[in-house]
C-alpha cells in the first residue's frame, strides 16, 4: 500500500467514524477488533483481525464494494472484447427541477427503467446487436436545476450496429415510458449512445465520485470540511444540511440497488 492509497483510507475512516459520532449513520461495529487478544487453537496462533460492515453507508466498506464491483466488471469486458464483443454505453437521464424531491424522482425513474427493460423496442435492440450483458450504474449528481439523476447502462454487443440507430429507438421507448411516469417530456440530450472511453467508465472509484458535486462522496468531504472549520458562523445550519443530503443520498439508494449485476 502507497502513501497516498494509506491517506486514502485514513480520510475514509475518519468520515465513517464522525457521521457515526453525529449520528448520521448508524453504528454497526466497523472498524472493531475481534479476537482482541490473539488465541491459540491447536498449538495455532490466531492473530486479531477487525470487523467490517460491509455496507453502502459506510464509506471504509463502500470504497471496497466497490472496487470489487469494477474489477469484476473490467474483467468481464476484457473477457468479452477478447471473444470479438464490442462495449457501447447508453445514458439515460430525466428532466428536473429544484422542487422534485429525490424520493419521488428515483421511485420514477427505476419504474421508467424497469418498464423500458420489458417493452418491445428494448427487445429490439437485443435482437439488433445481438446483445449478450448489460449493467446499470445508476449516479446522482446536483446542478442548480436540482437533482441530477442517470445511468449510465454498460451494453455488450456482437453486431455492430449504427449508434444513431440505436439511439433513436432508445429515445422512443424512454420517452414514453418516462411521461408515463409523470416525468415531462424528455429531449434529445436525455438519451446518449456512445462508446466509453474506458471499459469502467460507468464505474467510478471513491475519488472520481468525491470530486462530483451532489454525490454521496462529495457530501461526506463536505461535511467533514464543515466540521473541521468551527470559525465558520453557518457552521451549525451548514452541517444539519449536509447531514440531511446523506441520509437522504443513503436512504434512497443503497437498501435498494442490485448494484453492478451484471444481466446476460
């Protein structure tokens, strides 16, 4: 492990351990030691070793979920484009504004997404490019217009098909299934077909995420900053806001999302 990989860590347990002193999220024995005192078993020696919670709130877990989601995902494409597959992905995004609560919004958009998925236009495309996985992961950002929710579907074709073609059956059935839902209607921009950059562009680590506005990562930064700054006179007003954004990002998101399966 490097310094900065070390620094890495250090700053994640410090957040973990002062949203759980604030009362942000729930205590649940990260971090602890087991076996505290070391033991013998049959002339072994078991040495001490510390817990964890293995869940999405707690960001010392998270950053481990999640490196574990992307290099399961990097070595399925890998896999894939090795067999002749190519990688495109599709984003997907919704009009907003600053009055739509998150809730609301993310209830919305997965039934949106869900009913797309089941429609005949998305069978379309699989049978078009011959398609063999998909993923979803799904982002929240923030702009001024409110909340910025997308995802960005990671999409493993065997026939190469025009984007353009692809992009306009998509726009068809997301447009519908989206008004359907009560969203407004969506242009152009909400739909994009491309290829990635990179075969984890839709997989971003902790420190892509962090440097985000509106994410999850970037209000956990946020609020240790916050807390560190007593001289600040909002100082007080400031933390209830972000401590609200976080429990708002947690409770939304992290009980619900089958994060990163990958769908054949």
């Amino acid at each position: 492990m490097n310094d900065k990989e070390k620094l890495q860590i250090k700053e994640d347990i410090e957040i973990r351990d002062l949203l759980i002193q604030e009362s942000i999220i729930d205590y649940h024995r990260c971090g602890e030691w087991s076996n505290k005192e070391g033991y013998f078993k049959q002339n072994q020696y078991h040495k001490p070793y510390p817990t964890f919670c293995r869940r999405y709130d707690c960001r010392v877990c998270r950053r481990k979920l999640i490196d574990t989601q992307r290099n399961k995902h990097y070595s399925n494409n890998i896999q894939f484009i090795n067999t002749n597959g190519s990688i495109l992905m599709f984003t997907l995004t919704v009009p907003h504004t600053v009055k739509d609560k998150l809730s609301s919004l993310y209830e919305r958009f997965q039934k949106s997404l869900s009913n797309m998925k089941h429609s005949r236009s998305w069978r379309k495309i699989k049978d078009l490019t011959n398609c063999q996985f998909h993923y979803n992961n799904i982002e929240l950002t923030e702009r001024d217009s409110g909340y910025h929710l997308h995802n960005h579907i990671t999409y493993g074709i065997m026939n190469n098909v025009s984007l353009s073609t692809i992009e306009d059956i998509l726009f068809d059935t997301w447009s519908k299934e989206t008004l359907k839902m009560g969203l407004g209607k969506v242009s152009r921009k909400c739909v994009r077909v491309s290829i990635p950059d990179s075969l984890t562009y839709g997989d971003k680590s902790i420190e892509d995420l962090t440097e985000i506005p509106g994410t999850l990562e970037s209000y956990e930064r946020k609020f240790k900053k916050t807390y560190e700054s007593p001289s600040s006179q909002f100082r007080t007003k400031k933390l209830k806001e972000i401590g609200n954004e976080i429990k708002t990002n947690n409770s939304t998101f992290w009980k619900k999302l089958k994060r990163g399966r990958i769908w054949n």
